[in-house]
C-alpha cells in the first residue's frame, strides 16, 4: 500500500492515494494499532466527503467508530456510528444500518441501558434477516446472549450464545465463535453446570490457541 500510495501521488491520482489510505487503515485496524488506523481512515473519509462518496463514506465512519470503541472512547465511537447511520438511512444501505445497530446495541450493554440495546440487538438482526446475510448473525445472537446473561435469564441467554456459536462455527466466524464458547462457560458456571462450563471453556481455549498462533505467525512472517 505505501509503494502503491508513493506511485499515485507522483501521478496526482486522489482516488488511488485515498484506496491506500483505507486499506493501510484496515492493516493497522487488524494489527490492534487503533490510533493509526484513525489517523489513516480520517484521510480516506475526507476525500469521501469532497467527493460525495456515499457509498464509501459510511463505512469508514463505522470503522472510525469501531476504532475508537476499541480504544474504550464510547463517545467517540457513537458520534461516528451515528455519522455512518445518517448517511446509510438516507442510502438505504441495509448493511450499514445492520452494523450500527449491533454496535449502537454494544454500547447501550456497556451502560447497563438494557432495553435499549435489546432494541438495537434485534433492529440488526431485522436488516441481516432482509439482506439474507446471515454472517454476521452470530455476533448478534452471543451479543443478546450476553444481554440476558446480565439480566439474568440464564436460560435464554444460554440458547443465544449456543444458537450464536453455530452460527460463527457455519460461516468461520472464528473471534466471535471463541467469544461464544467464553460466555457459554460464564453462564454454565451460573447454572451450576461444571463440567459444561469446562468444556465450553476448553473449546474457547482452543480455539482463541489457534488464532494467536496464526497472528504470530503472522507477525514471523512480517520479521
């Protein structure tokens, strides 16, 4: 991306120096560099903005907002996933809006705000039904897992998280299943069930295992 970057400004080539500022702002958002991808994917937004890029324009802002979430700046995040909502309402970008939702919903959990983040859990999971993108349905379902777990409905919150996990486990959703099988052993702790929760816990070790290993070798590589 720098090399490409390098090449198009020699060239005066704005569109092409604002696609190598969104993607080195997705490697550093994959590295966990939260401050670099926000410097990187602020560059990407203002060209977005002077060219009107609609399509473009909510995405970065939602991955802004999922930087800044990272960073544990809930403010910050909100203003712009609701930059990102804004946009996405008026384009009718179902796949935004489904994002933002489940985002807007995490947020509300953190703040204890639970009818609200039900609310939100359940307008993404409408817009994947909608889209048929049935994905990202697995963050979703272990989120409300998580609401009913903190609500303490245990029951329910253990048929989301198992129904969230099968979903990851379909579509290779592999951070969020290893998050699943994490609060699965939570809530079986809860119930009383130790040997559930153990083995829940020894599918969450094993697999958060595999995806550390695959990040160092990631990082070898890099060396």
């Amino acid at each position: 991306y720098t090399e490409s970057h390098s090449l198009f400004s020699k060239g005066k080539n704005l569109s092409g120096t604002t696609d190598c500022y969104a993607g080195i702002g997705l490697v550093y958002y994959f590295r966990g560099e939260w401050r670099n991808c926000i410097r990187y994917l602020m560059l990407t937004a203002e060209y977005e903005k002077q060219t009107n890029d609609e399509e473009g324009l909510p995405e970065t802002y939602f991955n802004i907002g999922c930087a800044y979430y990272k960073l544990g700046l809930s403010d910050s995040a909100r203003h712009f996933y609701k930059l990102a909502e804004t946009i996405a309402e008026r384009t009718k970008n179902n796949r935004v809006l489904s994002a933002t939702c489940n985002n807007f919903g995490e947020i509300a959990l953190d703040e204890k705000k639970y009818t609200t983040a039900l609310q939100y859990f359940q307008r993404s999971i409408e817009f994947k039904k909608q889209l048929g993108y049935f994905e990202g349905m697995g963050e979703n379902y272990i989120n409300l897992g998580k609401l009913y777990m903190e609500t303490g409905n245990t029951g329910k919150a253990i048929d989301y998280v198992t129904s969230g996990i099968e979903y990851c486990r379909r579509y290779h959703a592999n951070e969020d299943q290893a998050n699943g099988y994490l609060v699965l052993s939570q809530l079986y702790e809860k119930s009383g069930n130790d040997v559930a929760s153990l083995m829940a816990y020894k599918k969450y070790v094993k697999i958060n295992d595999t995806l550390n290993n695959l990040r160092f070798a990631g990082q070898v590589a890099e060396w």
